[in-house]
C-alpha cells in the first residue's frame, strides 16, 4: 500500500502483469474513488465551464461525458478533466485527486472575477468510483442491472442501479479497454466491489491497483496530469489539440493556443520506444549530442506488448515519427525511436455495442 | 523457509558455493517487494567486484534497484537466459542465478554473510 495524495491505496494485487494482462484480455477492476468531483450548476454554468475548460460544450449533450482541461490563461494545465453534462446547465468535473482543492480554489478565484449566477461545490465525498475494465467486462456488470449497457455509448453515462445500489454508470476507463466507471455512495462501495468480484469470477476479474492502472494507461497513451504535463505545458504541447474547441468562443488560454497553433510550438510530447535493452523512466533526459534538450515524462516495459515504451517532451524538430532519439538512462545511453500513438488500441469488437 | 544451502546479505541477494566459483542472486523476500521483473542488467564477464559493490541493476515494472556483490571477486560469467527471461527472478528466485563468481580467496567474507534462519529473522 502506497499514500496517494492522502488516499491508502495498493500499488499491486496479483501483480502488475496479471493484473495488465486481465484487463486486456478479461476484465479487472479499480478502486478509483481517490478521483475528485466538483459539481458546476446554475444559469451561468455553461459559460463558466466554458470559461474554464478548453474543450467545447456546444459539442457534449445531456449524458454524455468530454475529456477537456482546465486551462491557465497562457493554456497550460490547471488539471485534465472529464465533464459529465447532467443537465444542459449541471455539470460533474472528475478531476485528479491530487489536483482536487486546487481546482476548486482556481475555479472559484476564475469565476469570483467574472461573476454570474454559478454554485461550485466539492462533490468528492459523496461518489465512491469503481472501475471495471476489460472486453468481458460489459457480460460482467450485464449480472448485475437492468440498466442496458448496450445503449451506453463510448463516453456516454446513465442513471441506475449495479448490485442494487443507485449510482452512475458511465462507459468510460483509463485503460484503453472497453469499460465502464461506476459512482457509487462511498457507504455502498464495498457491496459494489463486493458483487463485481463475485460476478467476474466466471472470467477471472482480478483487482488491480495503482501499478496496473499506469502501465495500462501509458499503453494507450492516455496522459497523467502531473507527470506528463503540468502549469508549464500547453495543451497543444502535451499533443491534446483535439480536446481544444477552436470553434468556441473566448475561454482561458485561447489567445495563446490559437496563435501556437497558427505559428507552430518549439516543443512537443511524443511517443517513444526503446531501441536498445533499457527502460527509461520518468526524469530521465533526452540527449542531442552531449546536451539534454528535452526529458521523459512517463516510461515503463509495457505487459501487454512487451516493449519498453514512454512519453518524452522533445524540441519540435525531433517529434517525427521514426525520429531517432537518444536517451540517458541512469548514465548509459540509450537509443529510441519517436513512434506513433496510441502505443496499443483495443481491437474492434465483432458486434458494435 | 529460505534454504539453508545458500548464505545471505541484508540487501537480500543470495549466495551459493559451487566448486571454486559462487552464484548469486536475489532472494524471494526481493523478488516479492519489486514485483514483476522486467529487466536485469548484468556486467561484463571478467570484470572484477568489490563486496557490497554495485555489480548490475533489477528492474520491475514499477521499480528499479541495484545489486550488490556479496563477495569480492571477477565475473567469470552471467546466466545467459535472463536477458529473455527475466520472469524466472519470480518464479524461481532462489534457483535462478545471475552472476557467476570466482571469489578472491578472502573466505572471509563469506563467512560473515547470514544464514538461512539469521535472513529469516532480519525479512520478518
């Protein structure tokens, strides 16, 4: 067990391998309640939410979700987040745990400037969050609701029961599987997960901690706030121009991000594999010649595709794909290869659901 | 139960008299607390060790640590299959080599290591 930002919570079950393996190709399951929520309401709420975040709402409808960020004014990153519309003017933020009361300090020092008709208030206590991951997951949870999860769209959510417990069930994951995320009242988390564990037995549903959840992600390139991008990285530095609405109108950090993407940026992050037999890691410098121009931002030997693989901020001239790079690692050099993201994608299932 | 045949250090490698030469490795308390090995690196055959010297790195998936010589002494080989099958620290930790060593007749050395129950006693 590790401290993570206040919360206990198990680096590993099993191990990070079965655990990874399991959710590739069976289904595992994550005690994610350390996530924050902050619920935005009110008749300004969308102008606030457009306000602070750089995605765009005029594309999210009532039950679905937006992964956006909370962006600086120079459009570097507050937090990533996922928006959750539950009503044209109510919205849920998930956003990182470690993040959780800074957010809402800058969000309400953002909007005390602006004004309007907007409560925010810190929902983190009232959702226990549970994930269950995997390609068997859907047949899973399908034991345990009549909610028909068929009809819950990628990135989409509905109301309902799971194991007799009312919560929120949305399709979403960090693990580049098919999966769903369950909020759940904290008092009734341990008969979810309870439930969820004896439901997947018939597919080998393991546990899996906070290693899992790390080596998964990275493998589908997803980014971690706070690691791979921080106040210091644009959006568009951090290879998220798609989560920018450029169609909307002002919001924090516009005028920087459309004028980086007219000009260009002077550095990007990319993904890299390991040419030689060495695992960079987090810190770990990118060198051109003797000079370090650029530094990995996550790195790890991936379970699933057995490689040695990671995110590394790199000038812009170095950010092609097939680019050769070279990488300090613990005082050997070693080489590396910019490569195409994401590193790993689920394969398309038989029947569209 | 750790076996009683190999001697120990406190940073959790093992030791094991084979003829002239020693193998060493990692103990099963090690290869519990890094989890999934991933990668090891090894030195070069010939080179020579101090005890308690850095003599390669383990990696896990989550962690990376050094290794360190039991015993004085040069390399007169490394297990070949390691660099494939680096899985075999976990599974058989205490039957999976890494170093092959020729002591440098300090006896010593050896003598001062833990045994069995003494290692035991120091994971617990």
């Amino acid at each position: 067990m590790v401290d993570f930002s206040g919360w206990e919570m198990p680096v590993e079950y099993s191990g990070i391998t079965d655990e990874h393996m399991a959710v590739r190709t069976r289904a595992g399951m994550f005690d994610v309640s350390h996530m924050g929520e902050i619920e935005v309401a009110g008749w300004d709420a969308v102008a606030a939410v457009q306000w602070l975040s750089c995605n765009d709402l005029n594309k999210l409808s009532v039950g679905q979700i937006q992964y956006s960020a909370l962006t600086t004014d120079t459009g570097t990153f507050v937090d990533d987040i996922l928006v959750y519309r539950f009503a044209e003017d109510h919205f849920l933020l998930v956003v990182n745990a470690a993040n959780t009361d800074k957010d809402l300090s800058w969000i309400r020092s953002q909007l005390a400037a602006v004004g309007g008709d907007v409560s925010v208030v810190n929902a983190s206590a009232r959702y226990a969050l549970i994930a269950v991951q995997g390609p068997r997951s859907p047949e899973v949870l399908r034991e345990l609701t009549t909610v028909d999860l068929d009809a819950i769209k990628y990135y989409w959510f509905a109301h309902g029961e799971v194991a007799g417990v009312r919560g929120i069930i949305s399709r979403t994951g960090y693990t580049g599987e098919d999966g769903f995320e369950l909020f759940v009242p904290p008092a009734m988390a341990a008969r979810v997960w309870d439930a969820v564990m004896q439901a997947g037995r018939a597919v080998d549903l393991k546990p899996c901690g906070l290693g899992a959840r790390d080596t998964l992600r990275l493998e589908a390139g997803m980014r971690l706030c706070g690691s791979d991008m921080d106040e210091t990285t644009s959006v568009l530095e951090a290879g998220l121009g798609w989560i920018v609405g450029w169609k909307k109108d002002d919001f924090l950090g516009a005028g920087v991000l459309r004028a980086q993407k007219a000009q260009g940026i002077g550095r990007k992050l990319v993904g890299f594999e390991m040419v030689d037999r060495a695992i960079a890691r987090h810190g770990h410098a990118v060198l051109r010649g003797d000079d370090r121009c650029g530094v990995v931002t996550s790195g790890t030997q991936t379970p699933f595709l057995k490689k040695a693989i990671g995110l590394a901020m790199v000038p812009a001239e170095l950010s092609a794909i097939g680019t050769p790079i070279e990488i300090d690692v613990r005082g050997r050099r070693a080489r590396a290869q910019v490569v195409a993201e994401p590193f790993y994608r689920r394969p398309k299932p038989a029947s569209t659901s | 139960m750790y076996p009683t045949d190999l001697k120990y250090t406190k940073d959790h490698e093992w030791l094991r008299q084979d003829g002239e030469h020693v193998l060493v490795g990692i103990t099963d308390f090690a290869q519990r607390q890094l989890g999934d090995v991933v990668f090891v690196e090894l030195p070069e055959v010939g080179r020579q060790v101090k005890q308690h010297e850095v003599f390669g790195t383990i990696e896990s998936v989550k962690a990376v640590s050094e290794l360190f010589s039991p015993v004085s002494g040069e390399v007169v080989a490394v297990n070949p299959s390691l660099a494939s099958h680096p899985e075999a620290i976990n599974q058989q930790p205490h039957e999976t080599w890494m170093i092959r060593l020729r002591p440098t007749a300090e006896s010593a050395e050896i003598g001062a290591l833990l045994d069995s129950s003494a290692y035991e006693t120091l994971t617990r």
